[in-house]
C-alpha cells in the first residue's frame, strides 16, 4: 500500500505562526475610531451643503451660506461661499470646505486659503476611503 501524501507536512509544525505575531506597530496619526468619526462628520456637513446649494440654484443666488465641513460635530460656523467655487469643490469627492482655521492638519492638506474660508483636501487613505465611499456626487 503506497500513501499519497507528497508533502511531509506536519500541521503541528506551523502553528508557532500565531497572528498575533504579526508586527502590529503603534501608528502616530490619531487612532482609527477618531479618523472615522472626523471623516463622518464632515461627509455629514456635506450632505447639507448639498442641500444648502440646490434650493440655492433655485433661487438663483451666486452664492450662499454654508456650513463648515470640518470634523467638529460641534461646529456651527458658517461660511459664505460663491456657488461656483462650491461646485468646484464637489467634482473633488476628497475636498471639503472649512472656515478659516478648522483644520485637520493630521488627515489632510490646504488646497486653497481664501480670505473666509479654506478648501481642504483628505490625504489619509482611511478618511479619503470613507469621504469618497460617501460621495454625494458619485462618478459622472
Ligand atoms: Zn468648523
């Protein structure tokens, strides 16, 4: 009688490969959870501002308050912005625009500083992931 086993392998041999021993290092951007939420947020204020820019193209107004799209859920600023450059912002499904100052230096970079207001670009890949995935306007 011939086994048919070729390989030799001994399952018991390779169970020194825990997961666990895989090199899990601390990062030092701010933690997931935190990422996320700030991702969240402002994919939220966003989707007001889509709101916001549509009664204000029925209107015909040039331009309109909108909120500021950073990562505080607390924030209550309020931006005026020309609808064109606001449409500029949207064909990016990465950039949002904040009141001067509402930075998340750690998750994205200044694209543009106008005197109120400034249009930021995610530069995580988790919160660029999150934002796009959440994408008002997808791919046209
Ligand atoms: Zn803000």
């Amino acid at each position: 009688m011939t086994r048919s086993t070729g390989s030799g392998q001994d399952l018991v041999a390779t169970s020194k490969g825990y997961p666990r021993n895989r090199n899990r290092r601390r990062s030092v951007t701010p933690p997931m959870p935190a990422v996320e939420e700030i991702a969240r947020n402002e994919t939220f204020f966003r989707a007001v501002n889509e709101g916001i820019a549509e009664a204000s193209e029925r209107f015909e107004s040039e331009k309109a308050e909108f909120l500021c799209e950073c990562g505080d859920a607390h924030c209550t600023h309020r931006v005026e912005v020309p609808l064109e450059e606001y449409e500029a912002v949207r064909e990016h499904p990465t950039r949002f625009l904040v009141r001067r100052g509402h930075i998340e230096a750690e998750i994205e970079d200044v694209v543009q500083r106008r005197r109120r207001y400034t249009i930021v670009e995610k530069v995580d890949r988790v919160a660029a992931t999150i934002v796009r995935r959440l994408d008002p306007r997808p791919a046209r």
